[in-house]
C-alpha cells in the first residue's frame, strides 16, 4: 500500500540507489526541490480517534480494563481517520461486532507508517479484543527498509485474515506530451528526454518507490525517485505538471483519471482493475516480474487461541459478502481478497523473502 500517512509538507530531496543526489539543472531538477516532495520517512505524532459502535458507554481504556470479560474491542487502525483504512476499518468494525466483545471501535495510532499501531497491538491482550488493521507491507517490506523494528510478523502476531487486495498504477501527468499514451511510447520519451527521468513516490521505502525502480531496470532507464510525504502530494505536482510519473495506489489517482487530468499506463497488479478497466497490467505488457500487490489485513496477537482466531477469520470472510463493504473496496480501487490465517501467512512468508532481494538490489539503505 502506498503509505496513506498525512503530514506537513517538507522540503524536497531526491535519493538514488538509497543516497541523496543532485540532480542538476532543468525543470525537474528545480521542482525536485518543491515543497511538497522529501525523501525518507519521519514519524509523525501519536494521534488517537476512537469511533463507537453500539456502545452508550465506554470502560476505562486502560489495558488492564482489556483483560477483563471484554465489553469493547479494538480495530486499531496505522493511519489517520478519513483514509482508504480507516474508512474500511469502520464498516468492518459495525459488522464484527458482538463477535469478541458487544461493542466493537476503531482506534487511530497515527504514525511511524503504522509502527506506532502495530507495536501497539503487539502487547496487548491475546483475548480477542485488540486487533491491528494494517498494510501488508509492514509485515514483508518493512524488514528490509527499516534498521530495526520492534515487532516480528511470525514471532510477535497471527495473521488472521487478508481483507483486500490492492494493485499500484503507474500515473502520468501534462508534462508527458498527449500523444504518449503506452508504457513503450513513455520509454521512448524518457530516453529521448534524459531531465525527465523522474518518477515521483508516496514515501521512501514504500511499494511504490520500489515498484518504479523495479520498472526502471526493466525498461533500461536511469530514473530519480522523488519521494513525497502520501500520494496527495504527489498527485497534485503531477497534475500541475512538476513531475512526469507517479507511481502510486489506483485510489492515488483513479479521480484524476476521470478527470482526464492524469492517464494511468499500466497496473502493478495480477489481473486489471474494476475501478480502471481499461489499464493493463505490467505482465500483460510483457513485464512479468513486474507484479507488486499490497493488501490490508486483520492481525491478533501471537498467542490468542485458535478458536478466536477462526471466529474472527470466519466473521470477516462473512462481512466480506456485504454489498456495502463491497462497494466500498471497490470504489477504492481495491480488490476484495479473503485469504483466511494460514493462506495469509504464508502468503506474508513468501513476499518477505521476495522483496529481501528486490531491497537488496536497488541499493536502498535502511532507515531508523
């Protein structure tokens, strides 16, 4: 997922291969510098919204009221309230509830890439009342990006279920001229354009920094990253035609699309989009290692019993049938996905081996 994080612009930096450069003169070198672009990763501050459902009055919420017969569960959600999780997160939280406890909230630990909330969920009790709504990313990806991490995917969590799936899209903006409308013909108008060898990320460190460095080798192109803080950002320099490409989530641009301000070339996913229908996939354009799917997933703790597990795997994979919730994944440009506990895990397993050497081979140097 591209990191849905909102935080206060910042001055931009471009990083190559993990390490800062100058990117000399012309128009994208100037506007490398915008103030909305910034390469790595900050964390931003512990900001907490709680959202009731079905519930007149609230415990204490202390962690020691969790421990008690639990009245009140927890979807504890990375990102801030608005985004495509949270929105999710709410939905999801009306239809399980009564299923742990009587009344079920969502819970905002904003920050750190959703670090903050993970390392939350991590100690807390293995009772079924808290659980974490996070991307898969921070469970296969931010192993290799991040120095250390507090958490451990198969030590410290049970993935419980993979509620969607989602593909990224390669976006381009005005500076690209009109008659550029495939992913061969933009090729060929980096080449013959160098200073444009630019695509623009939502984060250092994310899928979709590494997915426009996958496609670049592929292509045989030489490209910058200009990583922004969130897809917002970057979306609105490709628009104002700052940047040429942006490589992003489909929900980063899937407006602008409509818009006509912005044309989607190709989708990082397995099979098209319903939301873009029209795109092609990377692998149908002949990139067949071309495939970055992120998701978003349900988690408990290590050692909650297995019949909660299940419980709550078998209440969402329900959930998931419901027209709302439904329309509400699409509408995002996701996909649903349904994968129950040992699906996901291994699905976890097998992707975080994966991008070890994808990481490795682009240089990037890991962050604190």
């Amino acid at each position: 997922m591209s990191s849905p994080t909102s935080a206060r612009t910042g001055r931009a930096k471009i990083r190559q291969s993990g390490h800062p450069v100058s990117t000399g003169s012309g128009r994208i070198a100037r506007r490398a510098k915008s103030d909305n672009a910034v390469v790595g990763h900050r964390r931003s501050g512990g900001v907490r919204r709680r959202h009731v459902i079905g519930a007149t009055t609230l415990l204490p919420l202390s962690r020691g009221a969790w421990a008690q017969a639990t009245q009140v569960a927890r979807i504890v959600v990375g990102f801030a309230p608005g985004g495509a999780a949270d929105a999710l997160a709410r939905i999801l939280s009306d239809k399980l509830r009564g299923v742990t406890a009587p009344s079920m909230i969502v819970e905002n630990r904003v920050g750190a890439g959703a670090r903050i909330a993970i390392d939350f969920v991590r100690t807390a009790p293995a009772d079924g009342s808290v659980m974490a709504f996070v991307p898969d990313a921070t469970m296969f990806l931010y192993p290799h990006v991040y120095k250390s991490l507090n958490y451990d995917v198969a030590r410290d969590f049970t993935p419980t279920t993979r509620v969607i799936s989602m593909s990224l899209a390669m976006f381009v903006g005005p500076l690209v001229p009109a008659d550029v409308k495939t992913v061969p013909e933009f090729i060929a108008w980096v080449r013959a354009n160098p200073k444009y060898a630019v695509y623009g990320t939502p984060a250092a460190g994310a899928t979709p920094h590494f997915t426009g460095a996958i496609f670049a080798k592929a292509a045989g192109l030489d490209m910058t990253p200009a990583h922004y803080k969130g897809g917002a950002p970057g979306i609105q320099d490709l628009v104002a035609g700052q940047i040429p490409v942006f490589f992003g989530s489909i929900a980063d641009g899937a407006a602008m699309v409509e818009a006509k301000k912005v044309r989607a070339l190709a989708l990082s996913g397995s099979q098209r989009s319903q939301l873009l229908p029209d795109v092609p996939t990377f692998q149908e354009l002949g990139y067949k290692d071309l495939v970055v799917e992120d998701g978003l997933g349900l988690y408990l703790p290590a050692k909650t019993p297995t019949e909660i597990v299940d419980k709550v795997n078998a209440a969402t994979l329900e959930a998931l049938k419901a027209k709302d919730l439904q329309d509400a994944i699409r509408n995002y440009g996701f996909d649903v996905s349904g994968e129950g506990p040992r699906e996901f895990a291994a699905r976890l397993d097998r992707e975080r081996k994966r991008w070890a050497s994808i990481v490795k081979a682009t240089g990037f140097e890991a962050m604190e």
